[in-house]
C-alpha cells in the first residue's frame, strides 16, 4: 500500500526521485515550477532528493500515469542512486500506486501524500493534528491493498472524552484494515465537531467585531505580517506549511477601530481537497471574515500564478465574495523595482509592504481603518461616571472615538451596532450615521 511514513519510523524514506508529468497543452515551464515547488515540500519533509525528470505525455497512462518504458527507467534509477522513494507530482489513483510499487518495489508517493505528511509533521496543537489526522485517514481508506515494511505505528490516543485520535503519519499497526480506518474516522470526526462546536461559541462571542483574516499563498509571509500588526511573537519560519492552527489577536487600528485579526493556515497548488475538509473549523475564519488580507510574495517568480491558486481554494471554500485588500509583501527581496511595478500594473490597488522590516505597515494600518470607517452608527453620549457599565459596553462592543471627561459625565463619540442601542440610549445626546442604515431606523428597531 502506498502510505504516509513517519521520519521516526525505522525505515522511513530517506532518497527519493522526483517525478514531474507534462501532459498535452501545459506549459514546460508550468510543469518544472511545480516540480521545484515538489522538491521543496520533500525537503520539507526530511527527504534528499535524489534526481528529478520530467516526462512529456499526451494522456496519463490508466495504469501507471506514467509510461510502462519510464517506469523500468525508474526501477533502473532507483536502484542506481539508492533511493527509497518515487515522488510524483501528481495525484495517483490506488490502482497506479499499487502497480507502480509491484514493478518498482519501492515506496511511491504522490503529491497529496507528501502534503499530508508535511502537514502532519507541522500539527503542534491537537486540534490541527486532529485535522490531519482526518486527512490521512480518508486518504487511506482506499489504500489498504498492500503495507510497506519500513511502516510503523499507527497507535491511537484516548484523552478527554473525545475519543482517540491519529498522533502523526507512520503510527499504525501492519494489518490496518478498512474497519480500523473506518472506526478511527467516526472517533476523530467525533473530536473534531467538539472543536466545531468551541470554535461556533467562540465566534458567537465575538460576532459584533470586525473580523480580518490573512490568506494567501504558503510561505508569502502572512505570520511574519501577523506579527507586524500585532506585536506579536507567532511562529514565522522560511519554510512551507510553518503554520497550521488559526491565531487570532485584537488590533487596534488608527481611528480607533478595534478589529480580530486571524492567522490562517497557507495555500498551496494542488491543495488536498481532504486537507480542505478536514480544515473545516479553522478555515471558517476566513469564510466569517468581513475583510480578507491576501499577501502575496512579490519576490516569488511565479506570484502571478500563486495568486491564481490563492482564488480558487477561496472558490472552493464560497470565499471569493468576501470584500479583499491586496498586501504585496517581501518588497525587500525584490532586485528590480520595475518587478513590483509590472504587478502594480494588474492589481491597482494592492499595497506593498516589508512585513520583515515594517515598510508600508502604517499605510496598510490606515488603509483597514478607512476600510471600516463607516462601519456602523456615530453616536454623542453623555454618561455618568456611576454608569460605568455602559462605558465598558462600548469599549466592548462598539469603537470609542473620542472622550472628554467633565466634572458629572464622560462625553463620549463611538460607534456602536445597533444590538447594543437599547443599552445607551438613554445617555443619548446627538446622533450621526455615516453607516448604511439611518440612526433613526436603528433606534426605532432598537425600541421595539
């Protein structure tokens, strides 16, 4: 069976060959960036890579993809540079898995399984190794036709009342059959809907807020920028998939909006539609979002098409509707200025940035607060000062503006959603609304 292997297992793959696939009417040079990208998400996952080819082809072969001539190459190559591993950058039925291993006798992975495993190697929380843990699972189930001996443990952890749960790739007993699979797929779906269900109240909690979420491709640079705007200190490494789990702060933004700020896992091409599934609960963050903040790395060559691939996962998630400011970020890299420009020329209205060295966050920091300038009704109040409850509601709730403390009541101007109306009403003194709906719709819906 084709399997996910673990690098603490006894033998886990330590050389492979990658193998790129250019079938009729894609671009040679499509084909090697992908297959670079392949290489960098085997290095990722601790595996020298030992040669890489490309073979052009009108159709995949139904039993091989490749053809039967360059699978006897491979055997002959394999044996040759020692490898222990053939990488395909393509997604490969069981079926070819399966005959590509009974002529090669060696472990043959394809792309989604590389994913899983970086994914599973990059799950630090217990949640994301929950998610990843679904992943495997389901990309398993059709592959139990044959194990590979340098597999190990698949073990299952009890803890908590959620049922067990996948700890990592490799962990598994020999004899896995589909009823095992089955069975752990029923206990961590179990798991992960008392996730659903936190994360459901945790956004109920903060429904009133102005919610932001930072997408973009893996490795772009969006918890290096996260860290920017919050002050922070997030993991942001140089390196693919560094973060898996949703992080969200407040940010202050310089008209005094108070928005959530959320960190989400990257993007890639080709992206497992499993891995999308079994994100499910953290990639909410992104389709509750009211602005999303697509960062991209202008410095990559292939950002145009990374771009590409950011909006169809957003597709694949019903996201593209959701309002979208464009970051070009790592501008310190680039070695021409007449590189950024070429871009700017397309995306009129992205900003760039050096989220590494703090360039253009100010702007940026202004362009969210004018994004939300309007947001919601401008209101005058005079409070008492032994009514403070209704000043933390709208520090809570709502976004001070301004306040002047006099010697009986703090005069405050903030923003505030129309829920909350009732509440402050009664310290009413003028009211303004830049917002969709008049002050006076909102009060009388309020009264009701």
């Amino acid at each position: 069976m084709q399997q996910l292997y673990d690098t603490r297992a006894p033998n886990p793959p330590s050389r492979a060959i990658l193998v790129g696939v250019n079938l009729r009417g894609a671009l040679m040079h499509d084909t090697e960036e992908s297959l670079q990208e392949l290489r960098q998400l085997t290095e990722t996952a601790n595996i020298e890579v030992v040669c890489e080819t490309i073979q052009p082809r009108n159709v995949p072969n139904p039993t091989y993809f490749i053809g039967e001539g360059k699978v006897e190459e491979l055997k002959a190559l394999g044996a040759e540079l020692q490898a222990d591993a053939i990488i395909f950058d393509e997604e490969l039925s069981p079926a070819q898995t399966r005959n590509i291993e009974n002529t090669i006798d060696i472990a043959t992975i394809d792309r989604t399984g590389l994913i899983l495993q970086v994914f599973a190697q990059r799950a630090l929380t217990k949640e994301a190794r929950l998610q990843v843990a679904l992943a495997q699972l389901e990309y398993a189930l059709p592959r139990l036709t044959r194990m590979w001996t340098h597999l190990s443990r698949l073990a299952t952890s009890t803890g908590g009342g959620s049922g067990g749960y996948l700890r990592g790739p490799g962990e598994t007993q020999l004899e896995m059959d589909r009823r095992w699979i089955r069975r752990h797929i029923s206990q961590v779906k179990k798991a992960l809907d008392t996730v659903e269900k936190r994360r459901h109240v945790q956004r109920q909690n903060r429904s009133e807020k102005i919610k932001v979420s930072l997408v973009g491709y893996t490795n772009a640079g969006k918890s290096t920028l996260f860290n920017a705007l919050t002050g922070e200190s997030v993991l942001a490494e140089d390196k693919l998939f560094a973060t898996l789990d949703s992080t969200t702060r407040r940010v202050s933004l310089p008209q005094n909006q108070l928005i959530l700020l959320s960190d989400t896992v990257g993007f890639i091409k080709k992206l497992p539609h499993q891995l999308v599934a079994a994100f499910k609960a953290t990639l909410e963050e992104v389709t509750e979002a009211d602005l999303l903040i697509h960062v991209v790395d202008v410095s990559h060559p292939e950002a145009e098409a990374q771009i590409a691939a950011v909006n169809e996962v957003l597709e694949e998630l019903d996201a593209t509707d959701i309002p979208t400011v464009m970051v070009f970020n790592k501008i310190d890299s680039l070695e021409a200025e007449d590189e950024l420009q070429v871009l700017r020329s397309r995306y009129l209205d992205a900003l760039p940035v050096s989220a590494q060295h703090g360039d253009g966050i100010e702007k940026l920091m202004e362009a969210l607060a004018n994004r939300f300038v309007e947001r919601g009704a401008l209101l005058s109040l005079s409070i008492p000062y032994a009514e403070g409850k209704a000043l933390d509601l709208l520090y809570k709730y709502g976004t001070v503006l301004e306040t002047e403390y006099a010697a009986e009541f703090v005069h405050v101007k903030a923003r505030m959603p129309s829920r909350y109306f009732k509440s402050v009403e009664q310290f009413l003194g003028t009211a303004e609304s830049n917002s969709e709906d008049s002050f006076s719709a909102h009060a009388s819906a309020a009264a009701e």
